[in-house]
C-alpha cells in the first residue's frame, strides 16, 4: 500500500503547475505617515513597478489592520474597528494593467473629518495585488498560484492630540533552541502609535548594574500589543536579579517596571 500512495503522489505531483507575480513591486515606504488637523484634505501617492517583460494585471483594494503579542496579524474588513481612518479615504485606480518594465502612480485622498473630538492615530492598509492568470491550457490539471501582495500602511496623526500608554504585562522566561529569553509583552492602552526601544538594566544582589540588554524595536498601533525578547545568555543562573525594565517612545514617552529575576 505504501507504494501505491507514493506512485499516486508523484502522478498527481507531475501534472503540477507552479505560477507566479512576483514582478509587481512597491517602490519606495511601505509605511505613508500624514500628520493634519480636522477637515485637512490630504493627497499621497504610491509608485508601483513592474519588472517582468510581459504585461501584469494588478488589484488595489483597502482593509484594516491589527496585530497581537501572539503573532497574529488581522486584515479585516476596511471600517472594521474605531481608529480605522478607511472611510477617509478614497484611492484610484483599483485595477490596472502594468506594462512591461512600466512605473505607474496609485493615488489616494484622506479628508479627515471636522471634528475635534479625534485624537492620536488612525490607520488602515492599501493593498497592491498582481492578479495571476488563469491559463486555460491547464484543464485536468492541479495548478499552485503564488500570490505577491503588499500591504502599504496610510497613517493619520492628529498634532499634538492624543496621549501614549503602554501597559506591560507580567514578564515571562521563554526558549528558543539552546538560548533563554527574558519575554516582555507591551500593549498600548494609549491613543497614538508608539515605537519604544525596550532596554533592561541588571542589578546583582549588591545593587550593582552588571548588564544592559536591549530589544528590536517594533511599533505598537493603540489596541495592540507585540512582545520583545531579551537574550539573557552570559546571566549566571540561580542567582536573583533586579531588573529595571524600560520602554522608551517619543518625547515624554517613556515608561518603566521593576521586575525581580531568579532562574
């Protein structure tokens, strides 16, 4: 029977077809930041690339989104949750056929609202797709697409509105391979988009700071959370350890915890 179930595979695996569009390219930010006030109308483009030699359909279209401390990122419908500035938007064209080797411009318009109850930071994504054709020479057989997407964030910040507060959750000790990690997880209860360089300073038990250790730096939209591993490799074990745990953001930005370590 195994070798019925091999032959099987490898018949099914010949008639595979493996196609691509991987030419589409996003020139230039993944990330457009427009600072306004209400009732700004702002502009903005996006330059896309194709870099094949035969022509590329390609599909714009909006969602939002949001990510967690679990890794888990969430392309939801565009309007989906309270600081998606999608309704501002408007984008054209939402369908084009790219060139060979052709740089054409996606441009969007924000009105943001006139109100001056909105504060911190509102986003939602443009998606930039090349579309893989259906070759209809491929009847009867199984056919694997790979889909090349961009996600270009479209960022609105409110100047000098809104305040940052980033809550740490209880710090936790993790593996990865050989190697062990002080895990500190953040989430941002605030109103505007923080990046904080998390940096831990060591104390041995005589209070004397013997390491500083210090993580990638990740941003945080508000509502979300991410976490920041910090290699404790060269720390003595079974030892107890004071830790002075920062998050450093923007200006006046910066937000501490004491932690006691033994392991």
């Amino acid at each position: 029977m195994k070798i019925c179930r091999i032959l099987l595979f490898l018949s099914l695996f010949s008639f595979l077809s493996l196609r691509s569009n991987a030419s589409v390219e996003v020139l230039g930010s993944l990330k457009h930041v427009h600072n306004g006030k209400p009732g700004d109308v702002i502009r903005g483009e996006i330059k896309i690339q194709n870099n094949d030699d035969t022509d590329q359909e390609v599909k714009i279209y909006q969602t939002d989104l949001l990510y967690n401390l679990q890794e888990n990122t969430f392309y939801d419908e565009p309007g989906s949750h309270k600081r998606s500035n999608a309704p501002w938007i408007q984008f054209s064209p939402k369908t084009l056929i790219l060139k060979a080797k052709e740089v054409r411009v996606i441009q969007y318009e924000i009105k943001l609202p006139q109100t001056d109850t909105l504060k911190g930071t509102f986003w939602s994504v443009l998606m930039v797709e090349g579309v893989v054709p259906i070759d209809p020479n491929q009847k009867g057989a199984l056919s694997i697409r790979t889909v090349t997407r961009y996600a270009i964030q479209v960022i609105n910040e409110f100047a000098d509105k809104g305040k940052g507060l980033l809550k740490f959750m209880e710090p936790t000790l993790i593996t990865e391979g050989n190697k062990l990690f002080l895990a500190v997880d953040l989430v941002n209860n605030g109103e505007h988009y923080i990046a904080p360089e998390v940096s831990i300073e060591v104390f041995d038990e005589t209070g004397t700071s013997i390491k500083v250790l210090t993580a990638s730096k990740k941003g945080l939209y508000p509502t979300t959370s991410t976490r920041f591993n910090l290699d404790l490799e060269g720390l003595p074990s079974k030892k107890n350890y004071q830790l002075m745990i920062v998050a450093a953001g923007q200006n006046n930005d910066v937000f501490g915890l004491e932690y006691t370590l033994f392991f």
